[in-house]
C-alpha cells in the first residue's frame, strides 16, 4: 500500500497491484471478462493506497468508457464483478485446510445520467472484507502500466501480463503449475480448449505475442511432459533491453488501431502527422484551393471526396466507407460543422482507426 500510495502521488500511467490479487484464483467455472478486468484494474489504480480502508472509492464513467458514447457497459461489468467468484487457500475454524470463496467488489452505486454522454456521471464502489483484508496484508506487488492494461485485447494476455509484472525482479522470475492451475490462474473453463494443442495457439502464443508488444517484459515458456502429454508449464519472465523499453513505450502510446498488423508485421506504418501531411500536398498538388478549407461532406464519400474516402479505406479494416461516415457523423453532431482542414483530417483519421479497432474486420 505505501508503494501504490507513492505511485500515485507521482501521478502518470504507473500503479502497483497488490500481489494476493493478482495471485487470486477463480471459482471453477468462473472468470472476469476483458472488460471486467480492466475495470478492476482502474479501481485499484483509483483507489491506490486507500485501497484496503473500510470505505466507498469513485471514478468517472468518462474514464471507463474510452471513447464510447453509451454507459450500458459500465452497467454489465459492474454486474459481472458482483457475480464472479474468487477462491483461496485458508484455514477453517477447526485448523483444517479450507477453500474460501468470496466476491471482490461488496457495493457499488452507478449515477444515472439524465443525457447521454455526459462527463458528469461517476460510480462508487467498496471492496468486501476479504478482499480489503487480503489487499492490506500483501507483501509482494506488480507494478502496471496504465495504458498498456487497457491495450490488451486477450483477458487471459492481461493476467499473464500481471503475473509476469509480479514476479519479474524476484531472484526466481518463474511461474510453474500443472494444468489444473493454469486453468485456474487464467481462468480458463475446463470445457474450452481441452486439447492442448489448441490452448497453445489460441491461448500462450497470442498472449505472448501481446505480452511482447506491450509490456515492460517478454515470456517464454517450458512445457513439461510425461509421455506425449504435456503436464506442467514454466513461466519464464524477463526485462527488455533499452532499445526495445522505448520501442513499446512508443507502441503502447499510438492507437490500438493496426497494432495486431504492426506486431506481425503485416503493414507499414504511417503517423497520423505524414498522413495528413500527405493528404494536404494531395490536396494543393491538384488545385482544389487552400487545405484549411476542407469540410466533411453530408453526402456519401464515393464521389467528390477522394482523400477522406482513401483514409477510411487505409484504416477502417475494410468496412463499407459510407457505413463509418454515417457513424462519425452520428457520433460528431454538431461538431462536425465546425472540423475542417488538418483537424478534420486528423479526427476522421482516428475515428476509422478506433472502428476497426471495436468491430474488427466484417
């Protein structure tokens, strides 16, 4: 707690996770979605080293909802908190081993907004007692990067993430388990990716690969077998170098918008700053008058319109470009009559982005 109490004080993207949270198991059967679990993440960041006090903590809808109009999501992960169970080893009132299970969040209170998409509306939340008294008595801590939790695209990318912050600068920066445990630890069903096979490529690889793009660290990892089958894995966590700390610092404060292209090298990247330098030269080189004076047209992109249309089709994922304006437009209201020029140009750009980005590729 002194150590989030610190980093909070010094502000910025950083905050510690208390290592008894991270380590938590879920119920079987049971785990956090991606949403969920950010959020979660943001309420400790909120809370920081208040975090294990008997009271209500509150942040802004504004800060959960990353760009999205609507409040019903808040709504749902709120819910979802309420209703996921976690377990740990404990001992019952008779000195006997003992399994406890118990909910993170006891109470929570959601403002109801009057207009949609106001930045007025907060939610306040307690922790249980559990989970408060495990907070206050952790004596390890992960230190988490801000915006590389709310990068991630893969709920079980993000615990692997904490894990590997909570034991990378120990003297063993290992983690090792049987099946049953890596089930546990990630939260994976017993139903879902029974084969092996299948949960190396659809698990550990595109966690790794996300790990790799956006933490401080990179993973590798042992697989023990017994026979043909494999009955153990080992975590292995390690720092990056310098050159490669600036690079994901670089990664993590772009757009999440082609970041699954550019980590398998699948395009060249271009910053939104030469892209509207390009467009403006586009737009000078053919005569049709001063850039500054480019507006967003009511009509459709097909025609009349040629460099929005090709930014919408360079970054909107292959999505109908009359389908994203009609959504900006919706989104910009009035707004949009007053966007021109280098601005608009800028705007339209990271909106396509950030719609690809939500729906993926239709």
């Amino acid at each position: 707690m002194r150590v989030a109490a610190a980093l909070q004080a010094k502000g910025g993207d950083e905050f510690a996770k208390p290592g008894s949270i991270v380590e938590v198991k879920f119920v079987k059967g049971q785990s956090l979605s991606l949403t969920a679990s950010r959020l979660l993440a943001l309420m400790i960041l909120t809370a920081g080293g208040d975090a294990w006090e008997d009271r209500p903590h509150r942040m802004r809808k504004a800060d959960i909802r990353r760009g999205h109009k609507g409040n019903e999501r808040i709504s749902d992960m709120l819910e979802e908190l309420h209703r996921t169970l976690f377990a740990i080893d404990d001992t019952s009132w008779r000195g006997k081993k003992a399994t406890m299970r118990f909910s993170l969040i006891s109470s929570s209170r959601e403002e109801v907004e009057d207009e949609p998409g106001a930045e007025s509306g907060w939610i306040e939340w307690e922790f249980t007692p559990e989970a408060r008294k495990l907070i206050q008595e952790s004596e390890t801590y992960a230190v988490l990067n801000r915006q590389a939790v709310l990068g991630f695209r893969s709920n079980y990318a993000l615990k692997l993430y904490e894990v590997g912050a909570l034991r990378l600068h120990r003297r063993q920066s290992t983690w090792k388990g049987d099946m049953m445990a890596l089930r546990a630890l990630l939260g994976i069903g017993p139903d879902v990716y029974k084969d092996f096979a299948q949960l190396r490529r659809k698990v550990l690889e595109k966690a790794k690969a996300e790990i790799d793009q956006l933490a401080h660290f990179r993973v590798e990892w042992r697989e023990i077998r017994k026979g043909r089958a494999v009955s153990e894995l080992e975590f292995r966590f390690e720092p990056k170098d310098a050159p490669a700390q600036i690079a994901t610092v670089d990664e993590i404060s772009r757009h999440s918008g082609g970041r699954k292209a550019r980590r398998e090298d699948e395009v060249e990247t271009v910053e939104v700053k030469e892209l509207t330098q390009n467009v403006v030269s586009a737009l000078t080189g053919k005569g049709r008058g001063e850039p500054s004076e480019l507006r967003f047209p009511s009509g459709t992109l097909q025609f009349g319109a040629d460099e929005l249309a090709a930014i919408a089709r360079r970054s909107g994922g292959g999505w109908d470009i009359d389908l994203i304006a009609n959504a900006y437009r919706e989104q910009m209201g009035e707004r949009l009559s007053k966007l021109k020029g280098a601005k608009l140009i800028a705007s339209w750009t990271g909106y396509c982005e950030s719609f690809f980005a939500r729906r993926g590729r239709p």
